[in-house]
C-alpha cells in the first residue's frame, strides 16, 4: 500500500522533499508518493488544496511559504510550545482530524547542535519574522540564547513575535531593531528566515560589511545550500550552519511523525548523499 504525502507551497518546483521522503521510504520499507501541490498552478486555494488531500487520503502534508501561520487554523496543534509559536510546517491526517506540528522548530535546534554543538547561540540578529522565523526564535529560546533582535519589514509581524517570545516566559530577551546595524550590533549569531537567497529571491538579507564580529550564522534557505549570505559569513570568519542541516532535521522528523517509527539518522544522511 502507498502512503501518499505532498508538500504545499508556492515556490517549490527545486524542493528538495520528495527525494527525501520517497528514499526514506525505500531504506525503511515503505512504498511512498509525495507531491507538489502548488495552490495557483491548481486553480484552487490553499485550504481547498489541503482539504483535496485529505479527501483523496493523503497521510499527511509538509507546509511552506507561505502558508506555515495559514494552516494552523485547520489543524489541532497537540503540542502547546507548536502552538504558542503560531505556525506549522507538518499536517498529519488523523482519523480525529487534522493534526498540526513543527519539525522546523524541532529541526532547527537538531541542526544548531549537529554544528555547533553545546555552544552557546549568545544575542542573535534574526532577519524575517514568518512561519520558519517563528520556529527558529522559539527554537533559540529552548537553546538558550541570551538576546533575540528581530528584523522584518512587516513590524507589526516583528512585534506579534516578541510579544509571543515574551509571553512563553524564559530568560531570552526580544526586540525588534529598526536598522541592521542595529540588529547586528554585538551579536553572535546571524540568521536569515526569508526567501531572499532562495532560487528566484537572489541577493543577501544582510550586507557583508555587517557580518565581521559575529561568531555564527544560519540560513533557513537550502535552494542553493550555498547561498550569498551564507558565503560572505565564511569569508568573514564565522561558523556556518546551512540551510541544509534544517531541511536534513525537519525531513527527518516529519518522516518519524508520517509513519510512526524512527529512521536511523546516519542511515539517510548518507543515502541523501550517495543515492
């Protein structure tokens, strides 16, 4: 029997998702199809979208831009730390409904220590306050970052999430900057959570004059793993953790919530790399 799964979003015809769980699939046993659905290209909305899924028996979706804060208000979010972020990248189809959670948040943090090990984030500039900003910021909360200053051209979206990072409690700090001098100003970490970067978003969210004095940087985009902001970063002597290590981590853990079991880390690690 096939288990059918499909990835909603706008800008995903270079994904890189079907191949990780169509091959995760064949290492574990379990005949997979997974599909991009593209809401404009079908004529359809996003939620008629993911209703048609779940009508035809879909086990689950993966959310992206820009629908990951649009799809909470069609799911249960069992998790109240998923909830309290305000955004999904995973719908599993339950026979009690659709069930709404956040392998970025949890890959995110997979992927910060599979790098960087114990190391402490510090203060962190954050550039994009959208569904995988969400995911990211509580995720440096749980990892124990001092500081978070956050950068978004949309400030009332900035300011809804330091609001919602104050209200989770935790001794993390959150402010929006109004420049990115600002931002960057004494920070250890920097960390771009928009498009810009991504195929078809060419450019960088931070310009390399600003990126001497940190210590490490993140980009959530993994359309190229190599991205501009990513490059200058290295050249300027900071550790560099790819949008990759997240696509690698929240794959990982959507295919342990898809079909109910684990698959061994290094397992599919090195098949993503050989087959």
């Amino acid at each position: 029997m096939t288990t059918r799964l499909g990835l909603i979003g706008d800008n995903i015809a270079a994904s890189q998702s079907p191949r990780l769980h169509e091959l995760a699939g064949r290492l574990t046993g379990i005949e997979v199809s997974y599909e991009r659905l593209i809401p404009r290209e079908r004529g359809r909305s996003f939620e008629e979208v993911f209703e048609e899924a779940r009508a035809a028996g879909y086990r689950g979706l993966n959310v992206t831009y820009p629908y990951k804060e649009r799809v909470t208000a069609l799911v249960r979010i069992p998790d109240p730390r998923v909830a309290a972020l305000g955004a999904c990248n995973t719908a599993l189809f339950t026979p009690e409904g659709p069930e709404g959670h956040n392998t970025d948040w949890s890959g995110f943090m997979a992927a910060y220590r599979h790098v960087l090990g114990e190391a402490a984030p510090g203060a962190v500039c954050m550039v994009g306050a959208g569904g995988v900003g969400k995911a990211v910021a509580f995720g440096l909360m749980a990892l124990g970052a001092t500081e978070l200053r956050i950068l978004e051209r949309d400030r009332a979206k900035a300011e809804a999430l330091a609001e919602a990072l104050k209200a989770a409690g935790g001794a993390m700090r959150a402010s929006v900057a109004e420049t990115p001098e600002e931002g960057v100003a004494g920070a250890a970490g920097l960390i771009n959570c928009t498009p810009v970067g991504m195929v078809g978003y060419e450019g960088t969210p931070l310009p390399a004059s600003l990126l001497k004095g940190a210590v490490w940087a993140f980009d959530a985009v993994y359309t190229p793993v190599e991205t501009q902001f990513l490059r200058e970063a290295e050249q300027a002597g900071l550790k560099i953790v790819s949008g990759y290590e997240l696509y690698f981590y929240q794959g990982l853990h959507a295919y342990e919530l898809f079909h109910g079991r684990p698959i061994p880390e290094a397992l599919l690690r090195e098949a993503l790399k050989t087959l």
